[in-house]
C-alpha cells in the first residue's frame, strides 16, 4: 500500500508536482533577506553539494544573491569530518564522502557570524529495474506527446521509504513535472509502478532517474511543490519549513540515484 501525500490524484494512485529547478528561487513578502541553503549528499556518486544564497523580495524580479566565503564542515555518525571548496560564487563541493546506508550526517554552515545545522540520515540504496512505453493517443497529455512511461522498482522491506523521480529530454531536465512517492510498512517490499505524468514523442531520449531518498529532502520537495503548484497569485507566499537552525531556509538531504534511458 502506498500512503502519498495528497494534492491531486492521477493514474494508479501517484502524484504528480509543478515544481522550479532543484536550485531553488524563494520569492517572500517583503521582509528582511534570509539565507537558503541547499545541501545535498550524492551518496552512490560520494559527493556532496552545497548552494547559498539570499532571498528575494516577493516582487522582485532579480535573480538570488549568491553567498561567497561561507565555511562548511560536515561531519558523519563514525567521526569523519569533510570541508567544502567554492568551486562557483555560492556553491560549494566535497568529495569522497563515505556515506554508509542508516548512519547519520550533521552540516554546520558558517555565514558572516551566523551559524546553521542540520542533520540527516542515509537512506537505502533502490535501483530503477525497467521503465514501461505505451502508445495513448489523445491521452490526458497529448499536447506534448502520445508515448506515455512508467518507471518500475522494488521497494525494500521492513522501513519506509521516501522517493523522487526525475525526467530528462534529451539531456534536458523536466523541472516542471517530477513525482514524489512515500511508502508506508504496510506495504512495504512490493514492487512499484510509477506512471510519469508527461507525454513523449518519437525519436527523442528520455532518462528517468529514481532518487531513494531521506525524509528531509522528501518533506521539503512536497512543500516547495504545494507552493508552487496553485499557479501565480494562487497562493499567500510562505517559507518551506526545512531542517536548518538559526532561521535558515533550505534543506539537508540525502540520496542515492539509479537511473535508466529509453530510446523513442
């Protein structure tokens, strides 16, 4: 059985989200600038990223601040300590991270004085096993193609388990349609079908990439979804609740990715 927070309900039980690009433009009331972070660990790739920025005015137009000579330090459960290099204005990169299934990380971010942590924990790896093709011509997205996909795993057993699909194009990311998925015990270890809620068309590439994720990142994708999914002037603006200290927005993930390609 599947338990999926509920916006609105599509084929087989699965939601689908608007949603911006995972580096993420709040746009607040107006209020005084506060700090994003966005901060992920690529568990499988053993690589973690970290985006600073400021936000924005609700009415303003201009892209985020960028925030440059923040000091990062990550530390794991087992005493490993990692630091960040600024590899661009605002994002910074750490290599090499050892991140074993279950075992917890802690961030401290250091930002003109101020202080922020988070906390997460690894979750289970989960490999993408097929992706499915079917024709639907004059389907509920024709407009942009009449090939309909679902992606298909197996879900571990004995915990649950927070996942995200996301959709490339040839080559280019669908930030505007992405699925998110929360599997309760009571149906654990059974296999899931994913239909993706986009059309394709022939003769392009699509890549479908499953992220098994941690709650954190899970909870803050679903808020920053229902934001963004009433359309402009819909909704009052408010501030995802993330897992940072101190007042920062953003979020500390972690996951692991499994991905697969199909040729239309």
């Amino acid at each position: 059985m599947l338990k999926i927070k509920n916006i609105g309900l599509f084929v087989l039980g699965l939601l689908f989200f608007s949603s911006c690009e995972d580096v993420i433009e709040l746009e607040l009331e107006s209020v005084e600038s506060q700090i994003v972070i966005e901060a992920t660990i690529d568990a499988g790739n053993q690589i973690a990223t970290v985006n600073i920025s400021k936000t924005n005015d609700f009415y303003d137009n201009n892209s985020p601040e960028q925030v440059s000579d923040a000091v990062i330090i990550l530390q794991s459960e087992s005493g490993d300590t990692y630091t960040f290099s600024e590899t661009t204005p605002g994002t910074y990169t750490a290599i090499n991270i050892l991140a074993n299934q279950g075992e917890i990380f802690d961030l401290m971010v250091e930002v003109d004085g101020n202080f922020y942590e988070a906390t997460s924990q690894t979750p289970v790896a989960v490999n993408l096993d097929t992706i499915n093709q079917a024709n639907f011509p004059g389907g509920p997205f024709s407009d942009e193609g009449d090939i309909l996909l679902s992606a298909v795993w197996n879900d571990p057993d004995n915990q649950e388990n927070f996942y995200r699909l996301r959709v490339y194009v040839d080559n280019v990311f669908q930030s505007d349609n992405y699925t998110l998925l929360n599997d309760v015990l009571a149906g654990d270890g059974e296999e899931i079908t994913a239909s993706i809620a986009q059309g394709f068309n022939e003769n392009t590439t699509v890549k479908v990439e499953l992220l098994s994720t941690d709650e954190a990142y899970y909870d803050y994708f679903f808020q920053l979804s229902s934001l963004n999914g009433g359309g402009a002037g819909s909704t009052t603006p408010y501030n995802p609740k993330g897992n940072f200290s101190n007042g920062a927005l953003g979020y500390f993930g972690i996951y692991y990715s499994s991905s697969m390609e199909i040729q239309l």
